[in-house]
C-alpha cells in the first residue's frame, strides 16, 4: 500500500502565499496523513546522507528546479507517499485512487504532449508510490548515467521534467505503473482562464464546500474520452454567475465528472521577478561583487527579503552565504565556480547578483577576461562546463562552442579506452578539454597528469580543472621532450591548439614565440610507483621527441598500457628532414603495434599498419593534404596490452 504521506518541495522552508491555501487543500482532504515540506537545503541533506552516489549529479544541475524534480523521485522512491507541487488544487480525496496500486501517476493534456512531439506526456507535478519503486529506481539511474540530458542548463523538460520521464516510462516497457487520464489532475491546459478564474476567488483557506457532503463515490472515473484538456469550457451553459460563485460551480461540476485535483501551472521556476529590484550600484555594498545573470547559481536557502543593505549585512554575517540574488534569496554556493563568470559576462539588463569570494572564485575568474563558458552536452559520463575562449581561437573554441563536443570520434575511443582506476597521462592538455574528460573516466581511484607549456592555455587549463572540482588531475605548465631546459614555442593568432615547438615556417608565415618550460616524462615519473595505464599526445609534430623521453615509462607499463598520439607527417618532416621515418622506426624498434584510427562517420575503425603501410599512409597524406592535416594513432606495446583494450572495445 502507498504510504500516507505528502510531500511537497520549495526553495525555503516558507510557502509563498499565493500557494498556501492550495497546500492547506491537501492537508483537509486528507486528515491523518502525514506531511513533508521540503526546502533545497533539507533536498542536499537527504542526498548526502541516503543517496551519495546522486550527490554528484544532484549538486550539478544549473537551476534549482532541476534539483526539485530529482529530489521528488528520491524522497518518493525512499519513502513512498504522494508527491505533489505546491500549485496542485486538491478538490476531493485521493485515498480510492491508491488501493492495490504500486505507482501512481496522471497525464498532462494532450496539447502539453504534442507540443513536446509526443502521444502522451506523464506529469511529473503529481505521483504517489510504494517505496522502493522499480520505476523510480529507474528513473534515479537514467538520471546519473545519461549523457545527453542529465543537466543541461536550459533544457529542464528533457533532462529531469517530463518529457525525461515519459523516456524512461517507455523504455521500461510501462511495467508497475498505473497511469490516469488528464481529467483527473490536470483538466486545463496551461494558462487556460478556467484557472484564472479558481485561483481569484479560491476560498480554500477558509474550509471548502467540497470537504461535506461531496457524496463522491470511490474512484468515480472521467471517461478517457473526457476533452476537459483539450479547451472544452465547463463555464459554458453551466450558468456561472462571476466571482466567488463562479470558481465554487466550477469545481462543483470537475468534481462531479471525477476530478480530484487542479494543477494550475503556476511556472514558478520560468518565472522571476528582478525587474521589481532596484539594481545597486556596482561597488555600493562593501564587501560583495556585482555580476549580471538571469539566477545566481548555487542553492536557495531563506528568504532574505528585498532591501539590499539588509540582506547584505545578513550575508556578511553568515559564513554560508556567498550570494544573493535578485528574488531575495540568499544562496550557499554549490554549483561549478565557473558560473561566476557567466555572471560576469551576461548582459548588463538582465539584473544584478552579489557574490562573496569563494576559496577558488578569484583563481578562476583571474583569467575570465575574453573567455566564455560553455556547456559540453555530448561526451563523457556526465555533461561539464568549460571556459573557452571568446574569440581569437578559431578551432577548437569555436567547435565548442557550436558543437559542444571536440574531436567526436578520439572522445568516443578514448572513452571506451579508459577504465575507473585507470592513470592517464595528457600531453598537449590545451584548456582541458580531454583532461576534464580522462577525470570523469577514471573516477575517484585514478589519477591524471596533464602537460600544458603555453601560459594562456594552462591559464584556462588551470581554471576548468577548479571549475570542474577536480581532485584527481595533476597539471604541469611545461612541454614533454627529450630533454629539459626553456626553449621558443611559436604560437598561433588564431589557433590556440597549433602553438608549436621546433618550428621552421610554413606557409602561415612567422610566428611570435613564448618561451616554455620542456621536461623529460622518463624523469617527471622516475619515482612513480603506480601503474601508467594510458597516454595521449598531441604536440604539433614533436610527437617523436616526446616519445623518446618516454622510453621506461614504456617499458616499465607495456602490458598494460595503451596510447593514442597524433600522427603529422607533414609537421614530423618539417621538424627534422627524416622526422617521418624516424617516427615510424621508434615504433620498429620498440616492437608496437600500430593501428590507424580510420574515421567512418562518428565511429571508430581500427586498422593494423604494419611499417609499409605506415609509410605509405604518410606519403599519401603529404601528397595530398595540408602540410597540418593529421590522424590518430591507437598504439599498444605489447599484445597483452592490446588484448586488454580490445576486450574493453568488445572486440
């Protein structure tokens, strides 16, 4: 049997008046039952304490409302109960829905469904269930392992709403749950005046007519037929006079055709109120930093009111509080720091927000200007941001920022490549991209070490990793080469991933140069006792130096260890006149196995090169291509090894 319990969510622990008679409503109809409020703050406890392994996913989502729809099915599916939002109407008892059900659950109107492209669309303001829900746990763990949705900062019907539930109800085949039409709960479509007119003359808090004498039988049904969603007007031929009489017919006549709740759409989390604000001077509180935004990140925790110097002053005393937005909330920091600088860099118009300084803010925002943050939706475990360049960087920012995605099929390989405890090894790191992403594979038991000489670039380098919250990656602002000491890299104007060492001109003309750190990877590991599971490289054409300052460390892991290094032909040739060959002879030498990563689309084809055919692919690329066009080269050392990655690829 479905406990019997409410709950219901909100910012604080304050209902906003305009929704209290409606939450009162729920208590009336059913006395007896117990009841839960839950604010964000008493949300991250319960994560924290029964659901550690959410905790991750739970405090990375970008809007608060993202957390409210996650921590409803985590409480439901703990405890059981009915979940419900607080601008649900409740007009008659729902205890004969509940009998012999394990999940409960209604519809949207089916306008909401085709809107989203659907036949039908659950909602997920209103559910109730046992605990232990075979659905709910479904839900809970398409929530922490989808790549695509979980998370997206705008996208809240498709990551944790919805439309992500209706996903889930199909892809477990509908099994356990007992679905309701939208009759019963949610009679009117958004924004449909039938609502406004119960919303303005609700005399919920004063006791409801409905409490007595409703003489509803148990489970009376709406026909599935029932066109109340789709702008049937109940006001008409029923005599409505206006006013309070009006709403109270109104919901005489849903009860009769067995309603047993209003959902009113309120859209309280599309909605904001900064424009009622007088904004504050930049600089005019002392002690806290002004930065535009449409919702300061981080979590609600009280009601701080609108009188700016007050609620500083509050802050200021609190440790805790590191913002406060315009809607008066004041907020404990939680989400990524890189969100201050989309506060900083946001339009001027679109309100203002104070920030406190945070242990990493000022490291991570030294760098912020002329960069962007972007959202990476399409590779790794879990969606992460990064900060990119705003312009000047016409490779691989740009793709970022359009693509959300860098080098599709070296992400989709190395993905597969690289285990949870694995120790990767990040040589030519740029802004992070791949380090970000090597630290989300290996997890808390593994380790990456991510080499970067260009000062800019491991300036952002530095700020992804503490804007990710990343405690497994070493950084090191030097080049690898085969041996140490400062020499010139020759930067690119307008590609921030071709800096490069060696150079001698090309058809791009001269380059202004920036002395860098290189030091010798056999030496940096030489009292490493750990294992050394998986390199990648990418230098420009300085491939075969980095290789040759890495002969023990090959040696010591070549039945473990595998490699994925950037093959150049033209930049090898253009370093030193024999680069190519020499090149191809260290692999002769060291007896590795080669295999050209041939692109098919977005997947992934292996294939065996023998030194011929390595050659022959090198010519072939310098005759026609670029003298900068480059591949990958998956790279294994011993067959052990390469059986070990195979079998993670399946093969």
């Amino acid at each position: 049997m479905i406990p019997k319990i409410i709950h219901q969510t909100w910012k604080t622990d304050q209902v906003p008046s305009e929704w209290t008679a409606f939450a009162q409503s729920w208590r009336r109809y059913h006395p007896g039952w117990q009841y839960k409020l839950w604010s964000n703050a008493d949300g991250a406890e319960f994560v924290e304490q029964f659901y550690p392994h959410f905790s991750r996913t739970y405090f990375a989502y970008s809007r608060d409302i993202q957390r409210a729809d996650a921590i409803r099915y985590l409480v439901i599916y703990h405890y059981g109960g009915l979940y419900v939002d607080l601008d649900f109407e409740c007009l008659q008892p729902l205890d004969g829905l509940f009998d012999s059900h394990n999940l409960v659950i209604g519809l949207e109107p089916r306008e909401h469904a085709r809107d989203q492209s659907l036949d039908q669309l659950l909602c997920n303001a209103l559910f109730a269930s046992q605990p232990g829900s075979a659905f709910l746990k479904a839900v809970i763990d398409f929530l922490i392992t989808d790549e695509t949705c979980a998370g997206l900062h705008d996208d809240v019907l498709n990551s944790t709403g919805p439309v992500m539930l209706q996903k889930v109800y199909e892809q477990v085949k509908r099994q356990g749950v007992n679905v309701y039409p939208s009759s019963y709960f949610c009679p009117f479509v958004n924004n449909a005046p039938e609502l406004s007119l119960l919303a303005e003359n609700s005399y919920l808090a004063e006791g409801s007519y409905l409490a007595e004498g409703s003489n509803l039988a148990e489970g009376s049904n709406l026909a599935e037929g029932s066109n109340l969603a789709e702008g049937s007007n109940l006001a008409e031929g029923s005599n409505l006079a206006e006013g309070s009489n009006a709403s109270d017919t109104l919901r005489k006549k849903l009860v009769s055709q067995g309603c047993f709740a209003v959902h009113h759409w309120a859209n309280s989390w599309t909605t904001g109120s900064a424009a009622e604000l007088i904004n504050p001077r930049p600089n005019s509180i002392d002690g806290f930093d002004f930065y535009p935004m449409h919702d300061s990140p981080g979590m609600d925790l009280f009601n701080g009111g609108r009188d700016i110097e007050a609620l500083a002053e509050q802050c200021r005393a609190d440790s805790q509080v590191v913002a406060f937005n315009t809607d008066g909330f004041a907020k404990h920091m939680i989400c990524p720091t890189t969100n201050l600088l989309a506060m900083q860099s946001a339009n001027s118009d679109e309100g203002l927000y104070v920030k406190k300084a945070t242990t990493n803010s000022n490291r991570v925002l030294a760098p912020s200007e002329h960069k962007q943050l972007v959202y990476i939706a399409n590779a790794g475990l879990r969606p992460f941001s990064l900060l990119v360049y705003e312009a000047g960087d016409q490779v691989i920012s740009h793709t970022l920022k359009t693509d959300h995605i860098w080098e599709p099929v070296e992400t989709a390989l190395v993905s597969k490549l690289i285990s949870v405890g694995d120790n990767v090894i990040d040589i030519g790191a740029n802004i992070g991209y791949f380090t970000v992403l090597f630290a989300q594979l290996v997890g808390e038991q593994g380790k990456v070490y991510a080499f970067e000489p260009e000062a800019e670039n491991y300036s952002l380098l530095e700020a992804n990793i503490l804007a990710n919250q990343l405690d497994n990656v070493i950084i090191e602002n030097h080049g690898l080469s085969d041996n140490s000491g400062v020499i010139d890299l020759h930067l690119s104007s307008c590609n921030k991933g071709d800096h490069r060492l060696n150079y001698s001109g090309d058809y791009n003309g001269d380059r202004e140069k920036q002395k860098v750190s290189i030091i010798v990877l056999d030496q940096y590991l030489a009292n490493c006792s750990e294992p050394i599971d998986f390199i990648k490289s990418d230098t420009q054409g300085h491939e075969l130096k980095v290789l040759k300052g890495m002969t023990h460390v090959i040696e010591r892991n070549r039945d473990h260890l595998g490699c994925v290094f950037e093959f150049c032909p033209g930049l090898l040739s253009a370093t030193e006149p024999d680069g190519l060959e020499m090149f191809i002879d260290f692999f002769d030498w060291t007896e590795a196995e080669i295999y050209w990563v041939h692109e098919r689309g977005h997947n992934p084809e292996l294939v065996l090169m023998d030194k011929a055919a390595l050659h022959q692919l090198g010519r072939t690329m310098q005759e026609h291509e670029e003298p900068d066009h480059s591949c990958n080269l998956v790279i294994f050392f011993s067959a052990k090894a390469r059986i070990k990655y195979f079998g993670k690829m399946g093969w």
